[in-house]
C-alpha cells in the first residue's frame, strides 16, 4: 500500500480523490464540513473503481445499513487493530467487501427487518379476501377455478381481479402473479 494522500474535510477529500484517483479511501464518517457518509456516496457514484472503507467508532446497525446504501465497500469499526485493518484493506484491494465481525450480525438482522416490513407492505392495500384471490392467480388457477374454489360467480372474481391489479399498479395477471411470488403472498394469507 501507498499512502497518496489526507485530507481533513469532506471537500478536501473530494478534491483529492478527483486528482489521485486512488483505488482505495479510508474515510471517517466525522467530518468537520460534511457528514461522512455522504462523501462516501459522491465518491463510489463519481469514483466507481475507487472503494471506500469507512472507519468509525459507531457499531449502529441503523449507520452501518446507511453506509452500505451510500456505497461503502467495507465498515470497520475504531477499536479494530492494525491488523484487523490491513486485513480489511487487503480485502477491498481484492475487491472483497469487509464488515466488522463485531457487527455484522447486527446489520444482517436490520436487513432482514427490512426485507420482512417490505414483505408486509406489499400486500397493505389489500383486503384478506384480495389477498387470498392474488394467491390463487399466482398458483396459475383461471378465475374459473377461483370462483368455484372461493363460492363466487366468475363475474365477482373478474371484479377482484381488476381491483388487485389496480391496487398493485400492474397491468396483467401475469404480472400480478409474479409481484405476488416475488413478496411471499403465501405468508400473508389466512
């Protein structure tokens, strides 16, 4: 490794990774001018090639989720050693990406938090009754086979469908089977 460069504000560090053009940049997300991370997302989206390791004393899985969504490739924390940290900037060389193993269960839990509201967000809008409907048509089954299964007439079923469709703003069957599979439908009908 060769040191190319420091700077002390967010700006410095713009106009240093401008002209260097290093592969890599170890940045604290404790700026005096800016807030770190997002220097970090101007420089991964200006700087694609050059990686970003953000060191800092904070194990907030709420931070740490924001600095991966800025583009971090790597978050080690302070308190970390020497070689904790030339091994994680090794890694980033390698083109690896690196979280620190003190927090990085934290940040899987968060994301899957995340991905579970999003589950359930995705079906909101729609009623139980709408909801069972959608997971009928993502099993394939024609709106034939829906009224019978569900004790309606087709003519209901074709009303249903019309209104999920507009509820998920997609335009066909086929779409709305695929949102419904992509979110687990299945888990959220009774």
């Amino acid at each position: 490794f060769e040191l190319v460069g420091e700077a002390g504000t967010g700006a410095q560090a713009i106009a240093m990774v401008e002209r260097l053009r290093p592969d890599l940049v170890i940045l604290d997300v404790r700026l005096p001018d800016q807030d770190g991370l997002e220097i970090c997302r101007e420089i991964t989206r200006r700087f694609p090639s050059t990686r970003v390791l953000v060191l800092t004393a904070y194990p907030d899985e709420e931070f740490i989720v924001r600095a991966i969504e800025a583009g971090a490739s790597g978050y080690v924390l302070k308190r970390a050693g020497s070689r904790e940290l030339m091994q994680a900037l090794e890694a980033l060389a390698r083109g690896e990406a690196i979280l620190d193993p003190a927090i990085t269960r934290k940040v899987l839990e968060q994301f899957r938090q995340r991905a579970r509201v999003a589950e359930a967000n995705a079906f909101k809008d729609l009623t139980p009754r709408e909801r069972l409907i959608l997971a009928r048509i993502a099993e394939g089954k024609t709106n034939k086979e829906i009224a019978r299964e569900l004790f309606l007439t087709e003519k209901t079923v074709r009303n249903y469908v019309s209104i999920i469709l507009d509820k998920l703003g997609v335009s066909n069957r086929v779409e709305a089977a695929a949102y419904a599979l992509k979110h687990r439908i299945h888990d959220f009908v009774e």
